[in-house]
C-alpha cells in the first residue's frame, strides 16, 4: 500500500526539476502496441511519452485502446501464445494483480527499466511499475451542494435524488463506496449490493465513461460523484466548481501500473516504453494535466500543484489498504450484481 509519507512528499517541496536520464535500458525499436484506455489518458501518453520520448528512437507507438475488463480477457486469453497482441499492458493495482497471478507478465527489474532505481520502493511490485496513483473521493459542485457531504452514505440522502452519477467504467470503486456506505469494508462487499438497489431507486445516473460523468456535471445533471482527486482536478481545471471529501469512513488509493507480457512481440520496445513513463519531466506533466501524484523520488510538484493534487496529514490518516485478494475472489460477483441487477 502507498505510504502516508509518499502520498503527500511525492508532491511536495520546490518546484526543481532533476534531469531523468534517457529512457529505456536498451536500444529499442520498432512498433510498440500499448493496451491501454483511451479519453484524456491516452492522448497524455501520446502527448508526453510517445511522440517527445519515443518518436525519437524510432519506436511507433500503436494504441491498444479498450476498458480494462476487456483487456484483462485478452491478457489471460492470449497467455498461452507465442506471440501476444500487446508490449504493453496499463492495468489499475487491482486488475494486475488479478492478472499477474496467472504468470502473464515478464518480471521488471533495473537491467531492463533504467529509471526503476527512482521508483518510491512501496509503489514497486515484481512484474510492474507505478505510472501514477490518486485517491478516491466525493466530489460535489460547490455551488449547488450547500451543506457539503462528510460520508458515503450522505450520497444516499434522498435530498439528492437524481443528483449522483456514477462511471459505469469504475464499478468496482463504486461497489466498494457501497460497501463502506452500508457499514462493510476492503474485506467485506456484501452490504454493496443493498445500498446499490436503494441508490437505484433514488434515480442514480450511471455514465459510459469518465468523460460522459464530467459532462454530465458540467451540465449540472447531476451535483454529486465518487471519483479519484486527480479528475476532479482535472475537471476543475476545466472549469467545473468541484470541491472534494474523503468521507470518514475511509477511501483507498489507486495506482495505474504498467508491464510487459512475457509473449510480447517488442519485449525491449516494451521495457522501454516503461521506463519513459517514469520519466521525470512526463510524470510532472501529468500530474500537472491529470493530478496524480508521481511516483519516482526526482519528480517533485511546485507547491501549488500539490496542495490540490496531495491529501492532507488528516485525509492522509483515512486511507486503507485495498484486499486484492478478497477483491479478485469476489470480482465475478462483483461484475455480475453491477451488470444483471444494479444495471439491469
């Protein structure tokens, strides 16, 4: 789990940038599929890794573009062909760890990402490394929501009927809100599937994407949201009056991890495509374009980027530790009550 001290160090202090080397370990070239999700995360890593870092050494990047349930499939589909479909694969915490338990991906270590050594080491797992992480919050528009929600269960207050809107594409982040809401945890679901049927019945709006969320609060459809800090920054960046919780009942981080399958066609391609995402500079921009926190010790945020990107030492004190395992034992579950009965 992400320390409490990197949670808020990562985007602290002056705004001094340190040179971050060249990326990739080893001479790299040829075409590199990338599966990863599209919308604003993609064109970032085209705007700041594909064109600027590997463009240059004649690496083409091709997208691989999909939700990260479909690329989970491809993944355990293709595990045992010689040749995959993807160098790389952008997958949540939780979905690689679901993935990584099947043997699918090549181990990461210094001889094959040069930039490893700067990886804060919680963030760092055998077969992955960290992009970046956020937290999950409530956000709220600070103009129409007076009385600003403290918990998850205040999103079931039928005073906003109507009002909440989910991403469909973060159902498991919604079922855990569920679970907290309805007195479970990171270890226990179950109270979830209840409180999603009462939020159902309070006219809750369930959106494709990310994208169609923020529209939908741009619009003012709906007031309220769980989503992770880093888009609501982005979003009000953009112009929508969001302020931000983390309710007391506890929120959890999550961190956006890349690997190699081991049946990659462009394994240095891949292994350098890694290392140009923990680039210093990239992992600023993004921060600074999405707001989520870095995760290599020599990307540090100017200090007014970090206080809307960081939490405080109190919210700080709320996070909890994610049960991947309790989590990847449930998921069909999880997945099916989302689809079949909340959806459905």
């Amino acid at each position: 789990m992400i320390s409490r001290r990197h949670f808020l160090s990562a985007g602290a202090g002056a705004a001094t940038i340190l040179a971050s080397g060249t990326p990739g370990a080893r001479a790299a070239s040829g075409q590199v599929v990338v599966g990863t999700w599209g919308g604003d995360y993609g064109q970032l890593l085209t705007d700041l890794i594909d064109k600027p870092l590997l463009a240059p050494k004649g690496i083409e990047v091709l997208q691989d573009v999909a939700n990260a349930d479909p690329r989970k499939t491809k993944l355990l589909a293709e595990r045992q062909s010689r040749r995959g479909s993807m160098d790389v694969a952008c997958l949540s915490d939780s979905d690689h760890y679901i993935v990584a338990g099947t043997n699918v991906f090549d181990a990461v270590d210094a001889t094959k990402v040069s930039r490893l050594n700067k990886v804060f080491p919680e963030l760092r797992t055998d077969t992955a490394i960290p992009h970046i992480y956020s937290a999950q919050v409530i956000l709220y528009n600070e103009n129409l929501v007076n009385t600003p929600p403290t918990s998850w269960a205040d999103l079931w207050d039928p005073k906003w009927r109507g009002r909440v809107g989910l991403a469909d594409i973060l159902y498991p982040a919604n079922t855990l809100a569920a679970a907290l809401a309805g007195g479970g945890g990171v270890s226990n679901y179950d109270p979830a599937e209840k409180k999603l049927m009462e939020l159902r019945s309070l006219d809750v709006k369930i959106y494709p994407s990310n994208e169609a969320l923020a529209a939908g609060l741009k619009s003012e459809e709906v007031w309220l949201t769980t989503m992770w800090l880093a888009r609501g920054f982005m979003w009000k960046k953009a112009g929508i009056p969001l302020s931000h919780v983390v309710p007391k009942e506890g929120a959890v981080a999550i961190v956006f991890e890349a690997s190699v399958p081991r049946n990659a066609r462009n394994k240095e391609g891949g292994f350098a495509y890694l290392d140009a995402m923990l680039d210093a500079k990239a992992q600023i921009a993004f921060a600074d374009k999405m707001g989520y926190v870095p995760t290599v010790s020599d990307a540090v945020l100017p200090e007014d980027l970090a206080k809307h990107v960081s939490l405080s030492e109190a919210d700080r004190g709320k996070l909890l530790k994610p049960d991947y395992k309790y989590q990847t034992e449930r998921s069909q579950r999880t997945l099916d009550f989302w689809n079949k009965q909340f959806k459905g």
